[in-house]
C-alpha cells in the first residue's frame, strides 16, 4: 500500500501500458488481456493505457475481453481519450483530454508495467520516457532494453561475456545496397539453411528460413519490411530451450525457473513462426524440458550470466540452441516476453512454483523496490 499525505492509505496504482507502434501490437494487447484479468484487485488499482499504432496514447476500458488475440480477431487500440503523460517529475499525474471536454486529472501511478513488445516500446524508449519522469516501471532499463532489443548488439555483448553464440552474418541498410555480392558470399559461407531475421523485432515476424542462395534476396527483403537492419543467423540441428529469468530480490541474484520447450504437435509450419505461436494451436508447451541433468545446470547457468551481462531487471527469458551434437548455444534475451499464462515465461514460472497471479505480483514488487535515478 502507498501511504497518502494526510495519513490515510490506498492501493497501490499500477499502469498498464501495451499496444505500441510496432509490428506487436496485436500480441501486446493480448498479453495485456490476460494481466488485466489476473491482477489482484484487491491489492492494486489499475489504469489500462493504449498506445494506438499512431502513437496516442488513450484510456482503455478496463475490460480484457476485446484485447484477446484469436484466431479471426486482431486486436487493435482504439479510443478518443488521450492520456498526457508527464515529462518530467515535478509533475506526474496523469491528463486525460476528452473531445468537447476540459482537461481531468487521472491522477498518480506508483509503477507501470509496460507490456510493449518490439520497437517504440520494448527498445528502451519507453523505459527512457518513465526514466525522464522519476516514475518506477516493471522490467529492464533503457540500455539493456535498447540493446538487447537489437540481435546485432546483443550478439556483440555475449560474445565480450563469453557467452556461447551462433554464427551469423550482419547486413545494414548500406550493405545490402552497395554491397551485395559481397553479403551474399558472407552468408553462403554460414552453410544453408540460414534464418533471416529483422534487427529489432520479435514474435517471429519477418523471420524466414532460407534454405538456398536463390531465396536469400527474397528474405532478407521481407525481413527489411520491419526493419533495414537484418541478421542472417546459421541454422542450428537442435531444439530450442528457454529459461525464464527473474530478477533478485533485496539485492539477491538472479532467479532462474525450470526449463521450458515448445514443442511441436502438428507439423504444419516450417519453424517456430508468428501463426504457430499465436494462432495455429499446433505448438505445446513442456516444463521442465527433457534434457540430461548437466545440460539443464549448463543452460540455468548460462541463463543467469546473459541476465547479468545484459544489465537487465526485473524479467528476461532466455533462449537456447540444444544442438544434435550437444552444445549448448545462446541464441538471444527477450526483455518482456510473451506474457499470456500459455507463454513460456508465465509458463515456465508455473511449474517452478510461482502462480500467473502471484508472477504478476513478483514483478510489481520488484519494480517498486527499485530506486529511482541511476542504477
């Protein structure tokens, strides 16, 4: 509970924020679906806050039922009553500007939770904007965000770590336009197939497998739809392993859960893509995965060290190449994972002895205990 000036105590005041400019939108909002049907009302008051693909921002109703992404449903945000937020800290209430209405104050939030996925949200810019406003919010902070939202640099800071990394090839906007031939044999000596990915983007959009030269051009276009800046990553033989990660409490380390594996049921896609993950229902979840015990302490290990390499707070999972030859190999930290209970990080948490609502909770708490300022 917060304590009031006069003496008197209310809920703490939690904002949730998702929607975004991105191409996550949809995803976004239905991760703040499920947090706004298992948050503890008893204990938090809740303002849900839209970011409309334009930028606004508006005041949501607070019911998650039309924010649920399904199968012939995308969700979008809409609304006419946009939310000013404050940009500095010696002012931070929340305005609402209604048409045909003067300006009403919202009030104060003690924390947000920022449920953004992707660029303009996800990429430390949103983190940079609460920073700005002295205003405490869930999940890593602007650097960490901003450079493990960007596969490129994140691959940079493993490699410093000595983080075991997939081999891969980094094709910027000038690159793929003034040296091509040049791009194209760089990629061709990773070995085919290759992954072709946009820089800073998650979901599994814009992600191609790639398994000749004759597809490259065509993929790396698709991927420089969402971003110019594209990885071509060598396929790895293998299953993908994940660790969700939560930060430490009152100083302590890092808190890995038990492994997790998608696992395919139906196979009617050719990788781990967005329709798979979202909407075909032929993908189910495993924890813990099955992996030999030594591999598992390998993994929770590795798992702990990218946290801390990475800078990040509050949440990250972590996710792993288990190569047919034993390796084990990172592949990338996404600081705000998918968050719906069927994700893997909820998921994973699940099984490791912390309920949805008690995650929800976790997060909350762990943003609060955060100073404020430089950390």
């Amino acid at each position: 509970m917060s304590d009031q000036s006069d003496g008197s105590s209310r809920k703490t005041r939690v904002a949730i924020v998702f929607g975004g400019r991105s191409a996550e939108h949809a995803v976004s909002c239905s991760t703040a679906a499920s947090v706004l049907a298992a948050i503890d009302r008893d204990k938090y008051d809740v303002v849900p806050i839209g970011i409309a693909p334009d930028g606004r921002w508006v005041l949501v109703a607070d019911d998650p039922e039309p924010l649920r992404l399904a199968p012939g449903h995308v969700p979008v945000v809409t609304g006419t009553s946009d939310v000013l937020v404050p940009l500095g800290s010696a002012q931070r209430s929340l305005t609402v500007l209604d048409p045909g209405q003067p300006p009403r104050e919202l009030g104060e939030v003690d924390v947000v939770f920022p449920l953004l996925h992707g660029p303009f949200g996800e990429d430390g810019t949103i983190q940079g904007l609460l920073e700005l406003a002295d205003v405490r919010y869930v999940g890593s902070g602007v650097t960490s965000s901003a450079v493990m939202m960007d596969k490129a640099f994140m691959k940079l800071v493993f490699s410093a770590a000595g983080l075991p990394i997939v081999d891969h090839v980094l094709v910027t906007d000038r690159q793929w336009r003034s040296e091509r031939p040049a791009v194209e044999a760089a990629v061709a000596a990773l070995g085919w197939p290759v992954f072709v990915k946009p820089a800073r983007s998650g979901s599994s959009i814009g992600i191609s497998r790639v398994t000749s030269p004759d597809q490259l051009a065509d993929a790396v276009e698709a991927a420089r739809v969402h971003d110019p800046k594209v990885v071509v990553e060598a396929g790895v033989h293998g299953r993908e392993i994940e660790c969700a990660v939560l930060g430490g409490r009152d100083g302590g380390p890092p808190r890995p859960s038990r492994l997790g594996e998608a696992v395919v049921v139906e196979q009617s896609h050719a990788f781990y893509d967005f329709e798979a993950k979202y909407l075909a229902g032929d993908v189910a979840l495993v924890c813990p995965a099955d992996v030999p015990d030594e591999v598992a302490a390998e993994m929770t290990d590795l798992a702990v060290r990218a946290f801390e390499a990475a800078g990040c707070e509050g949440l990250a999972r972590v996710d792993f190449f288990y190569a047919d030859d034993g390796r084990v190999i990172l592949n990338e930290i996404n600081t705000m994972p998918g968050f719906t209970p069927s994700s893997m990080y909820p998921y994973a948490w699940q099984h490791s002895g912390l309920s949805y609502p008690e995650l929800i909770d976790e997060l909350v708490s762990l943003a609060l205990e955060r100073p404020l300022g430089l950390r």
